[in-house]
C-alpha cells in the first residue's frame, strides 16, 4: 500500500509542478463545458418566413398574426417585386407561405383549404420541425376560429411538459456535455503520464524495481482520480449557474456514479498509455475514442434509439452512456435509485475490463525485461 501512496505522490507532483498540464486539467474543461453547452442548441427559433397573401381578409390576417406569435418563426416582409420562391433562393427566408383568394369564404362554408407552405429542406432535421410546427400552429388557429364561431372541438388536448417544463435545451445539453468533459480530460492526462514514460525510456526503472504492475497503475489511477474528482467539482461548480440545474432528487446515485465514472475514465487513459508508446499518438487516440465517440455515440446529441443498428452495439462500450442517464436523471427527472441502478454497475464493469488489460499489457512488459 505504501508504494502505491508514493507512486500517486510522484504522479502529483509531476502534475502539480507542470503549469501547463495543470490548466489543460482544470481551465480547459471548464472552457470547453462552457463552449459546448451554449454553442450547441435543440431548440429552432427565429426562422425568417415570408408571406404572401392574396386574400387580405381578416381571416388571413389573423393566420399571419398566428405565426407571428410563435417563437419558431419570424415573418419578413416580402417584396413586392418578389415571388415566395424566389426568397428561398436569395436565402431571405426559410419559409414561403402563400394564402390563396378566397381563404376567408372557403373557411366560412366549411370548404378545404390549402395553404402553400414552401420549405427550406437543406437542413432535414429542421426541416421536419417547422414541418410540424406549421402544422401544430394551423391547428390552433382552426381551433380558435371554430371557437369564434361558437363550435367547441371534440378532442382537445391538454399539454404539460414534464421534468423540464420550460423546454431549456440548455438543461439538456448542459448535463450531456458535463459528462463528455469528464469523458476527455481524465483519460488524456492518464494516458500522456503513461506513454511519457514509455517515450522517455523511464519506464525502465519501474521496470528493474520491485515495484509490481498493479501496484504502479494502482498508483496512477490513485493519483489521476484525485485530478479528475477536482475536474468534477469545478465542472459541477460551473455548471449549475451556468445552465441553471438544480438537483431533482436524491443526489446518492449521482455521487456514486461519478466515482465509477472517474475510475472508469482514468482506467481507459492507462489502457491507452500502456498500449501506446508514444504521447502523439496517445493523445490521438484518447481524442478519437473517448471524446468522439462520447460525442456521438452516448445519447448527448440524439437519442441512442435513433442511431443505425450496425453502429448502436458501440454505445453499450460507451461510459459517458452510462453516465449521461445519471445526470439528466439527477438534474431533471429525479427518478433515483430506480431508474439508474444500473450505472454505476456497468461502469464499474467497464472500468475493470479497462484496468484489467492495462494490467495484463504492463505485466507481460515487465516480465519480458
């Protein structure tokens, strides 16, 4: 135990005498968790839509007024000279909207009427949503026209959103992007102090004393999540002003969790070490793996049911997976022991089959000096 403790000293020291290393681990996450919570947003707002009305009644006014009222959308006045297509082409608005004559008395005699919605489809995903928003926002002004009229609907639907009633994406990427940070900083300090030491040959010395394998890893993970629980605090100190969360429920699952996480991340960063002799490409594949595929593979942007079969296998290999359904669970649902038992089981799994390879690589090294 007493080499492990001195092993974790000497790996601190080096950390805390090295300036650089030590903003990279814990000025830049905070940077980064900052640059990716805000930078990044769900929510479609503000689109420029044109109009052209070619009834001017009051009805259609009053659909005008309708999208106007929506935070989806923004009406821009149209040019007289110009056609609605041609404002898609000019990239003035992402919506054309055409009101055709008659509008109003075709409403009045309960006749089908169409308005010509011209959408912008570059971006497919936003294209969907003002898709749907189109449709939402004609249905709530046919509701309220029925309304004036005196005919009450038969099925009206009563909405409340849950868990996140204000519908803050902030909230949302804010605890994905808590999860990737950890997901990137840990590992990458781990996995550099290991492949230095393979790089510098000072290895060596390790190798030729008597200290064993697990003792010297037990050393640097002892050390690197020392590093990392301080990456975690000030992460967590930012975050919570910062994107405005508090916590939901009991905090347990969160706090235990998070020390599974921390052990699973530096394990990997050691993995990557001993496997990788140089620091180069240590930090190349540490970026790749850990960061990317968090990034894209753990539930942080999109859901993990939307991602193609023949690559969603990768996820459940994927800690910030894990560890994303804790976060959002701790700081928006609040479902407790119930909902996220299984986390820190499986990251605590994860780590093991981590620190276990690393073992088994660093142990057949030695033993081949």
């Amino acid at each position: 135990m007493r080499r492990i403790i001195a092993q974790a000293r000497k790996e601190l020291t080096q950390v805390f005498r090295d300036r650089l290393t030590l903003a990279l681990a814990l000025l830049l996450p905070l940077v980064l968790l900052a640059l990716l919570g805000k930078a990044i947003s769900l929510s479609v707002t503000n689109i420029p839509v044109v109009v052209q009305d070619l009834d001017r009644t009051p009805s259609s006014r009053r659909y005008i007024e309708t999208l106007q009222a929506s935070l989806t959308f923004r009406v821009a006045p149209l040019p007289l000279s110009t056609q609605p297509p041609e404002a898609l082409e000019r990239n003035e608005a992402y919506v054309a909207i055409v009101i055709p004559p008659q509008f109003e008395r075709s409403l009045q005699r309960d006749r089908e009427t169409e308005v010509q919605w011209l959408v912008d489809a570059t971006d497919a995903n936003t294209a969907n949503i003002m898709r749907a928003t189109s449709v939402a926002l004609t249905q709530d002004f046919l509701t309220r026209m029925n309304l004036m009229a005196g005919v009450q609907p038969a099925i009206r639907a009563e909405i409340r959103f849950w868990y996140n009633p204000g519908r803050e994406s902030e909230k949302h990427i804010g605890t994905g992007a808590f999860a990737v940070m950890l997901a990137l900083f840990p590992p990458l300090l781990a996995a550099l102090a290991t492949s230095r030491e393979d790089e510098q040959k000072t290895i060596l010395q390790v190798y030729v004393s008597s200290i064993s394998a697990q003792e010297y890893l037990l050393g640097k993970a002892l050390a690197f999540m020392c590093v990392a629980i301080a990456e975690w605090v000030l992460l967590l100190a930012s975050a919570i002003p910062l994107f405005g969360l508090r916590f939901a429920g009991t905090p347990a699952p969160l706090f235990l969790s998070t020390m599974a996480y921390l052990f699973c991340s530096v394990s990997f960063g050691l993995l990557v070490g001993t496997l990788i002799r140089n620091q180069a490409a240590a930090i190349q594949a540490t970026q790749t793996v850990a960061f990317l595929l968090s990034f894209l593979l753990s539930g942080f942007i999109f859901p993990i049911a939307n991602i193609p079969t023949s690559v969603r296998w990768i996820s459940h290999l994927v800690p910030a997976r894990y560890y994303i359904e804790v976060t959002r669970d701790a700081f928006l649902r609040g479902g407790g022991w119930a909902a996220v038992w299984h986390v820190p089981v499986m990251l605590a799994l994860l780590g093991s089959l981590f620190f276990l390879i690393a073992w088994l690589r660093m142990r057949r090294m030695q033993m081949d000096v």
